[in-house]
C-alpha cells in the first residue's frame, strides 16, 4: 500500500463521517502546541478547517497552559490565531488535513499534516516491511 492510498483512504472516511474530525484535530493540534512552546502561535490549516479550529481556539490555549502550568511548574499565557493569508492547500498540492503552526513570525515551524505523519510511520516501519519481505537480508 502507498502513502497516497493511505490518504485517499482518510479523504473518503472523513468525507462519509466515519472519522470525527474534531477530536482528531483537537488532538494534533495540542501535540502541536506541546512541541512548538511558544506565547504567540500562528495555526496554518486547510481554508475549509478555519472555522471549525477558530472553535476549539480557547479551549485549546486554556488546556495548554494547565498541561504547561501541570508538568511544567510554569505560567504560560499563549495567543494562537488562524492564518487568514496562508492554507495548507497553498503550501501543498493536496493537503488531506492537520496542521502547521509558526511561531516567531514564521521562523520556527512545526509540521503536523496528516500526509506528514502518514509517512512518518512508513519510514518507522520501513525496517520491519523489509525484513518482512527478505528475511534472509541482515
């Protein structure tokens, strides 16, 4: 099976409701935030998400600053804002869904697209396929 099996796949239980997009959104985009740490964070989403992530926009920074405040021992204030100019179906030729945030106007940016992730896996689970395929190979 190819990546672009794995998010035609995705595409096609999104799209007939299977998947509830809002908690997995909710969920990268928290893992997102964790691994960015930073006051001022701009999201990039697809120009179809914009509302539904402009939603979870307080309860996200509220969570995130008890998980900072929680492991951290430290008072975290962060502002997060929807890029209006910028969508992941700009920066990518098809873009199944997730995240990009920037922080420090743009210099640090952390990718979280599901095609992104997708193909994480692949490459973790690279070595095992091949052994899988050529058991003999060392």
């Amino acid at each position: 099976m190819r990546v672009s099996d794995l998010c035609d796949d995705w595409r096609a239980s999104v799209s007939s409701g299977e998947t509830p997009v809002c908690e997995a959104a909710y969920g990268r985009l928290l893992e997102t935030l964790l691994k960015i740490m930073d006051s001022q964070v701009v999201l990039i989403v697809r120009k179809e998400d914009v509302a539904i992530v402009e939603g979870m926009l307080e309860s996200l920074a509220s969570v995130f600053n008890a998980k900072v405040q929680e492991e951290c021992n430290k008072t975290f204030n962060i502002q997060l804002s929807v890029s209006k100019d910028k969508y992941l179906e700009e920066m990518r030729k098809t873009s199944i869904g997730g995240v990009i945030c920037t922080a420090l106007r743009g210099r640090i940016m952390v990718n979280n697209t599901l095609e992104d992730r997708i193909e994480l896996g692949y490459q973790e689970f690279l070595p095992d396929i091949r052994s899988g395929l050529f058991p003999d190979y060392k």
